[in-house]
C-alpha cells in the first residue's frame, strides 16, 4: 500500500521553525521524510532544532519584517537547495491591541510579517515549484481571522488576508499543480501564551472552557494537520482552511443546557 502522507524526497521550508507551532511543523516534516529548511531569526534554536532531525535539515537565519525580506529569503533558499516542493507560512507575531491603542507602526509592523513577507516569499519559491510539477503551500492563520476577537483588531486583519490570500493563489496555481491552503489554530500553548498563562489567574481554565474538546492544543497538533496538507493525503484540496482549536471558533460551548429549556 502506497504510504501518501510519505514526504520522502521532498523539500519543504518553515519559517518560524525555531519554536512552537513552526518547531513541531518541521519535525512532523523531517519524520515523513522530507528535507526540511529551518528559518527564523535566533540560529542557536534553529541549530537545536536541526540537531534532532533526520534528513539533513538546512538551517537559514533570516528576519522576514523589513520590505524586500520575503523575496530575499526566497532566493536564498533556491541558492542552498535545487528546488522546492513544500512551503508552510508559520512565521507570524501577535498584535494585543484595543482599536483605540493600536498605532499606525504597529498595524505596518504586524501587516509587513504576518501577511506581506508570507505573500512575497511564497511568490518568491512558487516558479520552482512549477518548475518541479506543482507544490503544496501551507499557511498558518489563526481563528482570529475568523471568529472575531476582542483587542486585537490588527492581528484578526492579519489572519483574516492570510486565509484570502490562500484562496486566491489557490486559484492563481491550481492550473500549475501548487495547492495552496490555511491551518487556523485556536489556543495552542506556545511561547506567545506562556506569561499571560503564568500570570493571569484563571486564564488557562476561562479559555478551556471555551474549548469542546476541553484542553489547550499543542504545537503537535497543529503540526499533524501541516503534514496533511503537505502530502498527498490532500492532493484533491486547495483553497481550503482547516480550523484546529479543539472545537471553539465554530462549535457551541455554552453552559446553558437547551435540552433543559422550554421551547
Ligand atoms: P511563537 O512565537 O512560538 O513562534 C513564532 C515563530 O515566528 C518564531 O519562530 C519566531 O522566531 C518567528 N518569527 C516571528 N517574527 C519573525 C520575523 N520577523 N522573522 C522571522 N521569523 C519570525 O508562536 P507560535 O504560537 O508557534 O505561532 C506560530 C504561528 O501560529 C504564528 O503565525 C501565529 O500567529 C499562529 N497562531 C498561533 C496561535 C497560538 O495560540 N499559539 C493561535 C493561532 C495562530
């Protein structure tokens, strides 16, 4: 029986693969077999990661907020490998802000990772793609693209382009064999949440609650899902997103028992 979720052979680059969702992403990449390209800024976490995988992983240092970053890097990646089958868009940063706080430098700030380097990189590595019979691109959104969040306009902005944008190349590549999709997380217990969790009393139980499947997600969860997307297990989806928050954007929690209510 062929194995389709079998990456052996294949090229994939992370970005944001230091840490967290991007971290557990490369590893569950490395353990299907492909060779994984590990970017982000801090290389000593870039190096540990590396140092647990398997398939010569390449590690490429980058910071991906200036303009000109996504394309840069694009290039840097063909200039270490001879092409490129599989993409996951999992560099992104959180913007905590009420309407009235958020700055104009902190909307450019959010807006130049979170959506124009991922737009440019992805144009960047997609004619290689081509190039090799078509490719699989997989960008992380989040739930706050799609389930309205309080505080926390601009990030919302962020995922909900990242989830446009994925229909929209997907429309763009679909003749040249690229699909192209979106992995929403809901509350996946990362470096981002790590103070708010230590700190704010109550916090890790209010938002469970809110969770059907009753537990915060970690980075493997997501990671899972990226291999899906990645492989040929998918191979007739494009254009899609896939929330993976455990049941919370989209599936009822309250308390109120409607079983119990005279209709
Ligand atoms: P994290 O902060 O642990 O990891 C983010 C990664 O992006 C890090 O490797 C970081 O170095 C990298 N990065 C940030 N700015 C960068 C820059 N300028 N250049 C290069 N790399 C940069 O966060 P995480 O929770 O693992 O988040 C990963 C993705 O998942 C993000 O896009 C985030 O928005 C999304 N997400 C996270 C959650 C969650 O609850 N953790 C929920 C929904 C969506």
């Amino acid at each position: 029986m062929v194995d389709v979720q079998d990456l052996t052979g294949r090229i994939a680059v992370v970005t944001g693969a230091s840490r967290g969702i991007g971290e557990a992403s490369a590893r569950a990449l490395d353990a299907a077999g492909a060779r994984v390209v590990l970017i982000g800024r801090s290389v000593g976490d870039l190096d540990r990661v590396a140092s647990g995988m398997q398939n010569q992983p390449i590690v490429l240092p980058a910071d991906l907020s200036a303009r000109g970053a996504g394309t840069t890097t694009a290039q840097a990646v063909l200039d270490l490998v001879e092409g490129v089958d599989i993409l996951v868009n999992n560099a992104g940063i959180p913007m905590r802000r009420t309407p009235s706080q958020l700055t104009e430098d902190e909307f450019d700030e959010v807006f130049a990772i979170n959506v124009r380097s991922l737009l440019m990189l992805t144009v960047g590595l997609s004619d290689s793609m081509i190039e090799r019979g078509g490719g699989s691109v997989v960008n992380v959104s989040s739930v706050a693209g799609i389930n309205g969040p309080v505080g926390r306009v601009a990030y919302a902005g962020t995922k909900g382009a990242v989830d446009a944008m994925t229909r929209a190349l997907a429309a763009d590549w679909g003749p040249s064999g690229i699909r192209v999709n979106s992995v929403a997380p809901g509350l996946i217990a990362t470096a981002i949440w790590e103070e708010s969790r230590q700190n704010v009393p109550g916090l890790i139980e209010d938002l469970q609650d809110g969770i059907a499947l009753k537990r915060w997600g970690v980075g493997e969860d997501v990671a899972d899902v990226v291999v899906f997307f990645a492989s040929d297990a998918s191979r007739y989806v494009t254009g899609e997103t896939l929330v993976v928050d455990g049941g919370m954007a989209r599936v009822g929690t309250s308390k109120v028992k409607l079983t119990e209510l005279d209709d």
